[in-house]
C-alpha cells in the first residue's frame, strides 16, 4: 500500500513529476536528474495548508541559503494539484519546488504513500543520485535543522574520501 522504503547508499528511485516552482510563471516538470550535481534534500508531505505541513516548509525555506550554501536544494512532493502548490507557495512565501503527486506512484516508490497522501518523511540524495539518509514519520518542528546537520556531517565525510 505505502510502498517500501528505498534502501540507503543505493540509488535513489527516479522520478518526474509536474512543478510549482515561484520563479517560473508557467507549471514545469522536474525529475530527479534536474537535481544531478547538487544534494537534494526531497521531503514527502500530506497536504498544503495543514498546520505540521505549513510548519514543515516554513521551516525549509527559512534555511533555504543554508542549504545552498551547501550545495543542496529543497523539493517537496505531495499529492495535491498544481494550483495548490501555487497558492500554498504564495501564501508561505515558499520559493523551493512543490512537484504534484496526485497518484501517488512516486510517493509509493519512497515508500511513503498512505492513501489519498503522502507520508511525512524525507530522504537526502547526493549529487550522484545515491540514497544516503532518510527521515520516516518526521515531526515538522526542526526538521529542516536535522536535515541540514546530517548534509553537513555527510559533506564532511565525502569531502575526507576525497584526500585520503
């Protein structure tokens, strides 16, 4: 039913999906391949406009620089419309992509689809499009925090393989 959750330090599942995103005035699609090069901090949620959701993405986008700072971007996937997307993104001030997942078929292959929603988790991907950190049954509240934590700690970790 939700799916199963994708192994860690495999490849992440690929995807393309429809897109809100504020700096483009007409709906695109995005896919995970858009995101190779960079980290991707790509974060499943149920609904926009709920409290812990508005919560969530306030929260990320509050750390936006932070992320790109780090050389990662921020996407979130639900399984709300286009229009919604627009409207919550305008309504928070959101500028990182909300891709829409009506179907759930993107959410079922992160192991995060319980009927008609997206669960609450997030997986952190690397440039390569390797899997290699994953949040289930997120409490919104300082999640964007843990997240960037566990990029910085993996950061470090590839950045030492390098010189050794």
């Amino acid at each position: 039913m939700g799916g199963t959750l994708p192994e860690l330090e495999r490849p992440a599942p690929d995807f393309r999906l429809p897109a809100f995103t504020a700096d483009q005035p007409e709906p695109t699609t995005l896919g995970l391949g858009d995101f190779r090069g960079r980290w991707l901090a790509l974060y499943f949620y149920p609904k926009d406009f709920t409290g812990g959701c508005t919560l969530e993405a306030r929260g990320f986008q509050k750390d936006l620089a932070r992320f790109h700072s780090l050389e990662a971007e921020v996407a979130g996937i639900s399984a709300d419309a286009l229009d919604d997307h627009a409207a919550f993104c305008d309504s928070e001030g959101l500028t990182f992509p909300l891709l829409s997942d009506p179907g759930g078929k993107v959410s079922q292959l992160y192991g995060s689809w319980l009927p008609p929603f997206s669960q609450r988790h997030t997986f952190l991907i690397d440039p390569q499009g390797t899997l290699r950190a994953r949040w289930v049954a997120v409490r919104p509240s300082g999640h964007s925090q843990e997240v960037l934590d566990e990029l910085g700690r993996l950061r470090l970790l590839s950045s030492e393989s390098l010189t050794t």
